[in-house]
C-alpha cells in the first residue's frame, strides 16, 4: 500500500502547484489515518494538488513508517522542491526513529541549500539528544547563536536536551544566557526546572520556579515541571504547595493531577494519591494517564480495591490503555 503511494506521488507530484486545490487535498487528508482512503484521494486528486506541502503532511502522518519517509524525502530532494518544512519535518521523524545519520545529513543539506531556520537548528538539537549526542546539539546551539538564529524556543530545546543528557552545567549556562538576552519564555524555564529536577538540584529548581512565577512567566506546564522536580527529589511538602497554587491561579489540568499523584505516591502518601483522584474525578480532569497511575500506585501500595473500583471506572468511560490493561492484570495476580 505504502508503494502504491510512492508511485502516485512519483507520477503526481507538480513543481507548479494550484494553490487551491492543493489546500482542499491537504483538508481531506488531514483527519485521516486510513492509508487505503488516503491512496484514493491522491489517485483522484485534481491536477496540479499534490505539491510539496502534502508531500510533507504525508511524511509527518506516516512518520513511523521510516522507508515510506525516505522515499518521499529523497523524492522532494530529486525534484528539488524541498523547502524549510520538509528538512524540519524529515530532521524531526529522523530523530524520532533513531536515525541520527539521516538526521544529520539532512541538517547539513539544509545549511547547503540556505534552507536552515531557527526550527531546523531546533529540530536538529532535539533529534541530536533524543539520540545521545549531546556534543553534537551543543555545536549546533553555538551555531544557532553566532548565527543569530536562537530564539526561546531553541534555548528551551537545548536546556531541555542539556537536561536529559545529566549536562547540568550546559543547561544552567543556556538558562542564564536566556535570561539575560530576555529569551527565557514559559518553555525555558520548565525545561531547566526540569533539568535541575532531574539531575538533583532541587533547590536551584525551586529558585527557578519562584522566579517564574513572580515574572507571570509561570504556566501550566512550569507547575507540572516542579510539581514532578519536587517528588523525585523528596520534597512533598513542596509539591503539595505548587499543586495547592496551581489550583488557586487555575493552571491545574489532568496532566497537573497526574504528576502531583505520581508524586504523592512516591513520597508515601497514598491517601493523598487517591484524595486528588477523586478531585480530578469531580472536576472532570481524569484521562487515560490519570487512571493508569492511579491503578499502578494502588496496586504498589496493596490497596486492591482501590486499583479495582478505579479499573472498573476506567473501563467504563473507555479510558483504558495497554499499560493499565497489563498493569492491572498484575496487580491483579498479586491480590489472588
């Protein structure tokens, strides 16, 4: 099927484009995930619609089929219609399926081309510490700023990579020089709390989360980000306290609920676990996450009936993943 729509696009795919058409064909395939319909719609396709864009969205849709990804990339190179999108979409999907080479590659094409913007240094220094080359995304940060295309998102990237890679030094480097250049957005400071939360520097993420706060540079995410950097540092007192407040300044979503009870579970408070579940309930703020670390904690904890009563829920409102589906089953095994 993937073949087949190679070849469509080998014999469809125009240098000149109708703008039009090519909007209404992208709209079409935008919801779809059917490979088979998708193939219909290309085959069917007005003359002159399937440009470089759709050859892009079809790249990012089927991003984990990495031959397909090749054969449309190298497609695009041939015809030499590539633009920054395409080599920030491939550089992207390539760091996402392990290929680094690829991603590296295609980088440095980018740079030859002069088709290299800020998202592709971005994307380039994601790809580069998904991929454990942090030495790698460290040069091309440098890159970034000497060629002044280092924005807030690209210091966020790095912090965040700076992070994950125990570069705790790198990050809080990166995180200082955003300060000062005023390119510290909401992102960067949750990626260094992150960072500092990760490699034990808890009091330094703390620093870094009031100062967030007090600057309204405090979000959703920078309460989830310390919330997540207290528990794994022991510091429950601490993210009960940023939970309370999240709730207070209503920056507190399902993705805040699920971090404060992965964390009360981690510090031994189970009963406090399963009160914010509750809350979440009422509050509507339940997802498939919420459930699966609720059951998870429950059945770490013994409290069967718990990971019971919220299994059944689960099922009910068909909230259920693999990992509670295997998680519960375990636990399951263990209460027999």
């Amino acid at each position: 099927m993937y073949e087949e729509l190679i070849n469509v696009l080998r014999a469809k795919v125009s240098l000149k484009n109708n703008i039009k058409a090519a909007i209404m064909l992208s709209k079409k395939i935008a919801p779809q995930n059917n490979v088979s319909f998708i193939l219909d719609l290309l085959k069917n396709a007005p003359e002159k619609s399937i440009d470089v864009v759709i050859c892009n969205q079809l790249i990012t849709k089927f991003s984990k089929n990495w031959s397909f990804v090749c054969a449309v990339y190298d497609l695009i190179i041939e015809m030499n219609i590539i633009n920054e999108v395409g080599f920030n979409n491939f550089i992207t999907v390539a760091g996402q399926n392990r290929q680094f080479s690829a991603a590296k590659n295609a980088f440095e094409l980018a740079q030859k081309k002069k088709l290299a913007n800020e998202i592709t240094f971005n994307c380039f220094i994601v790809a580069s510490g998904k991929n454990g080359q942090f030495e790698v995304a460290q040069k091309v940060f440098e890159l970034a700023k000497k060629m002044k295309l280092a924005s807030a998102f690209t210091f966020a990237s790095f912090i965040d990579v700076a992070g994950k890679n125990r570069q705790f030094t790198a990050a809080k480097n990166a995180f200082e020089l955003a300060i000062s250049s005023k390119l510290a957005n909401e992102v960067a400071f949750a990626s260094f709390i992150n960072a500092a939360g990760k490699n034990g520097y808890f009091k330094i993420a703390q620093h870094a989360f009031k100062l967030a706060d007090n600057l309204g540079l405090a979000n959703e995410v920078t309460f989830v980000s310390f919330i997540d950097a207290a528990g794994k540092n022991k510091r429950f007192d601490e993210a009960l306290k940023a939970f309370e407040l999240a709730k207070l300044k209503k920056l507190a979503n399902s993705i805040t609920y699920n971090s404060f009870i992965n964390a009360a579970g981690k510090n031994g408070q189970f009963e406090i676990a399963q009160n914010v579940f509750e809350q979440a309930k009422e509050n509507g703020l339940v997802d498939i996450i919420t459930f699966a670390c609720f059951i998870d904690l429950a059945g770490k904890y013994g409290k069967f009936k718990a990971a019971l009563d919220a299994f059944k829920l689960a099922k009910q409102r068909k909230l259920i993943n693999e990992v509670t589906l295997i998680s519960f089953k375990k636990i399951a095994k263990k209460s027999t």
